[in-house]
C-alpha cells in the first residue's frame, strides 16, 4: 500500500512539474511574440507625411549696381511669381525605443524632428537688366534662397507645425493601444502614458 500511495506522489510531482514547465515555456513565447510584434510595427510605420500645403507669392526683385563710383546706377529686376508646394513628415523608423520584456514596458526615448520639404515653381515675368548689369546665374540662384527663406518663415508662422504635431500624437497613439491590448506599459522617456490624452502633453 505504501509502495502504490509512493508512486501517486511521485506521479504527481511529475505531472505538476511538466504542467508548471509547459506554462512557463508558453509564457515566455508569448512574451518573446509580444516584444516582436511591438518591434515589428515601430519598425514599419516608415516614413509617415502628416501635412501638405501650399503658397502662391509674387516676389518684386531689385538689383542696383554702380558704374563709376556713384555717378551711375545700372538696375536689373524681375517680377517671379511662386507657387510652393510643402510637406512635413517624420520619419517614424528613427524613433528610438527600448523594450524590457521583464517589465513589460515599451520605452519611446527619442522622436525625430519634423521633415519640412519646400518645392517652389518659379515663372519669371517682365525681366529687365542691360549690359552693363545683366542677369547671371547668382541672380537666379538668389530669388530662388529669398523664396525659400520667405516661404520658411509663412510655415512656421502657419498652422502646418500644429496640425502635424497632431497627426503625429495620432499615430504615436496607436502604440499605446498595441502595448496596452497586449497587458504592456508604455512610456515617453521616463514618463508612462496611461490614456491617449497623455501624448497630448508631450513637448515635441
């Protein structure tokens, strides 16, 4: 009787240490499938064009030069007229991160800066010079800086930056909805976002 009553407890220490083996074998598969799947979808969201817009200008360009000292001025202008087009993106596969599969916890550590790409179109009107001041290569090349540096300044003082700061917030949401439907904790540096309102807070 003993000797049957022996072989029970021995069964079931053996059954229960296979059991508790088996769990924590599936467990950490699903822990490492977890870290992947959160990896694998940072990893493609790529480059991501949140904004577009676009600016139409008409630029006046003067450019004087004196002949002889200051006894004569030779004046050459040009009438341009642009039309911009404008996007910002992020580049979201730089994002620096960190994933600690013992806490569960999906650390953002770093977000790119914002991508702001200007493609002005620039026609030439009522272009006059003589030759003694004629139009070069430098002149062309000068509008085209001004234009680009006119247009810089219209950007940041639209609302392009803000509404992509928020498309931004958008997507970086979708990472706190993956970590949290996975039982993870996600956080920006070393703060953790509990709810979508808390990218909202972020200082980008």
């Amino acid at each position: 009787m003993r000797k049957i009553l022996f072989g029970v407890v021995i069964t079931l220490i053996v059954l229960f240490t296979f059991k508790y083996c088996g769990d924590k074998r599936e467990d950490k598969i699903v822990l490492q499938e977890s870290s992947s799947l959160i990896q694998e979808q940072i990893k493609n969201v790529g480059k991501l064009i949140v904004t577009e817009g676009h600016f139409s200008e008409v630029f006046n360009y003067k450019n004087s030069k004196d002949i002889f000292g200051d006894y004569f001025t030779s004046e050459k202008k040009a009438l341009v007229v642009v039309n911009a087009d404008v996007t910002i993106a992020y580049d979201l596969s730089k994002i620096e991160f960190e994933v600690d599969e013992k806490t569960k916890t999906l650390t953002i550590l770093n977000i790119p800066k914002e991508e702001i790409k200007i493609s002005p179109d620039l026609e030439y009107y009522d272009i006059q010079a003589d030759f003694l001041n004629p139009f070069k290569a430098k002149d062309y090349n000068d509008i085209k800086n001004i234009v680009k540096a006119s247009l810089s300044k219209k950007v940041e003082a639209s609302d392009l930056k803000a509404n992509s700061k928020n498309r931004l917030i958008s997507e970086l949401s979708k990472f706190y909805i993956l970590t949290n439907s996975l039982g993870w904790t996600l956080k920006y540096n070393e703060n953790p976002m509990q709810s979508i309102e808390d990218f909202q807070k972020i200082n980008l």
